[in-house]
C-alpha cells in the first residue's frame, strides 16, 4: 500500500510516499480502506520526537491519528461492523508505527465508529481526536448550565467543538481568539475576547466573580488561567501538564468508538459542525503538517488519501 513514512525523529520533510505492506488484521479488528486522514499537532510533534518519553516508536512510522474511510475487511469476533460500511476513528495505538496517513489502517473495533449519513468522509475524518478531546475536557470539568467557562484558543480545532458542546449544555461560554475569529465565535454562542496581555482584566470585565472552569487548548496561559477562576473552579488543559501542580487536570484523550458514534450523530443532526480549512493529497502531507504548523488556517486540515 502507499504510505506516507519516516524513518528517524525529523522535521515534515523528512516524510516520504513509500510502499508498505497492508497492515495484518488480528481478531477484534477492522482493516479500513482511508478516504481521509486529518492533521493534527500531536502528527508532527511526535515526529520531532516530542513524546518519545511516553510512546515508543518503530521506524519507518506512518503518522496520522485520524481517519474516515471504507471497512475493507473485518478480524474475527467483529460482529458490528462488515466490509462497506463507513467508519471514523481516533487511530491513536501504544506504538507509534502504523498511522492514518496511509492507503490502508488496521484498528481495533473499540475505536472505531460507524459514519451516519448525511456526514461527510470530510467532517468524519476531522472529529475525532479533536472532538473527543473536546467532549474529554468538558466531561473532566463537570460542566453543567451553571457555569460561565473560558476557553483559551476557542478558535482552532478543539476549541470550536468545545464551545459548541459547552454552549449546547447551557453553560456561559467566554473564548479567547485573534480579532479575525471574534464573528466566528459569536455565530458558535462564544462571547470574544482577543488573547495576549490584558486578559484577565477582559474577562473579570465580562465576569466580574470570576469563571467557574477553564479549558486551555492553546498552552502557556496558567498565569491567566489562575488569574480568573473563581474560588472552587475547576481547570483543565491539553497543552501543559504543570496545571496539576495547581489543582488542575492534564487531559489526555482516549480511543471510544462509542462516544465517537454519539459525536458524529450530532453532526448528522446538525448540532455539532466541523470545520475544514483545506485538503491535501497523500504525497503533499510534509505541506500539510507545515500548514498546520504555521498556525495559519482556520478549521481542520484534510489529507485526501484517495486524491
């Protein structure tokens, strides 16, 4: 199969388009045939070897921990799913080896969620890890309709999903964003506010208790962060682990297919959209992953496996 791969820690150039064997299908899992695969920073952090003290990798490694594709074939004890139907999956594995960004991935069925219609492979491919560690962060936060919560980077890819949740749940929702996404938030239920110097003093103007709970999905606001939360609030982040020297939770999100169905069927219904910023063809993902780097879109980053 054609795979996008490197072979030592490095930068997106080091990606190469190689042939690789199709991956084995073991029992409990589904081999999915890509349409799409989506980028996102944890892609090419651990390929500069920023993890590499919590996840081990086997060179050459395919990168990519989101996918929507076709069920090419299922291991044994798979009842729930058969060849042609349309899933979606947060991909993420122990090992880091056998990825998304690849014309073939094998999964096990437990991470894997059946793609309603009416979604695209589009839309599918860009939820997962984003989505679930949306729905992740809130779930950590107890969040109910009484809270008033900020998120810092409410904007980007996990961020627009959090706030629709939290908006959806009753909650007050305050979100910082450059200036160019203040609309963007305001259409999603997100009262603006532009991040950098001055912060707490913006949102004690709009919140003058306080917030009850933050979500950071952007790193480097725990100052900010501490500034703002009322007495007994609760804080969580994606970005900076030394939020649990402060009472905080590091949020990690995990691999459910059934929590991923339950995302998807809110696409499908039209309470959750997600938002796509451009495609890439397989051979260009190092173009991809630079994009992404640069910070420069607004939405998620498509890799069309099928292009």
């Amino acid at each position: 199969m054609r795979a996008m791969t490197y072979s030592e820690y490095g930068s997106p150039d080091t990606l190469q388009l190689t042939e690789q064997p199709t991956p084995k299908l073991g029992p409990g899992a589904v081999l999915i045939a890509v349409e799409r695969a989506a980028v996102n920073p944890v892609d090419w952090k651990l390929m500069a070897g920023g993890l590499d003290a919590m996840l081990d990798a086997v060179f050459p490694v395919i990168p990519g921990w989101d996918v929507s594709g076709v069920v090419e074939a299922v291991g044994p004890d798979v009842p729930e799913f058969a060849p042609g139907d349309r899933v979606a999956s947060y991909a993420r594995k122990d090992v880091v080896h056998g990825g998304t960004y690849a014309e073939f991935v094998a999964l096990p069925a437990t991470s894997v969620a059946r793609v309603p219609a009416g979604v695209s492979f589009d839309e599918a491919a860009g939820l997962p890890l984003a989505g679930l560690t949306a729905l992740r962060s809130l779930e950590t936060l107890r969040l109910s309709g009484d809270d008033t919560l900020l998120i810092h980077g409410a904007s980007g890819g996990v961020g627009h999903l959090a706030a629709q949740l939290a908006s959806a749940s009753g909650a007050r929702v305050l979100g910082t964003a450059s200036e160019r996404n203040h609309e963007k938030l305001r259409a999603l239920g997100v009262e603006p506010l532009t991040y950098g110097e001055g912060l707490a003093e913006r949102v004690r103007g709009l919140a003058p208790q306080g917030v009850t709970a933050v979500a950071d999905f952007a790193g480097g606001v725990l100052e900010q962060t501490l500034d703002v939360l009322a007495e007994g609030g609760r804080h969580g982040s994606i970005a900076d682990p030394s939020v649990e020297e402060h009472g905080g939770r590091w949020v990690w999100v995990r691999p459910d297919g059934q929590k991923l169905a339950e995302l998807l069927a809110k696409v499908a219904d039209g309470a959750l959209s997600v938002e796509i910023d451009r495609h890439f063809p397989l051979e260009q993902a190092a173009d991809a992953m630079t994009h992404n780097q640069a910070g420069a879109g607004s939405g998620k980053i498509i890799i069309d496996v099928t292009e």
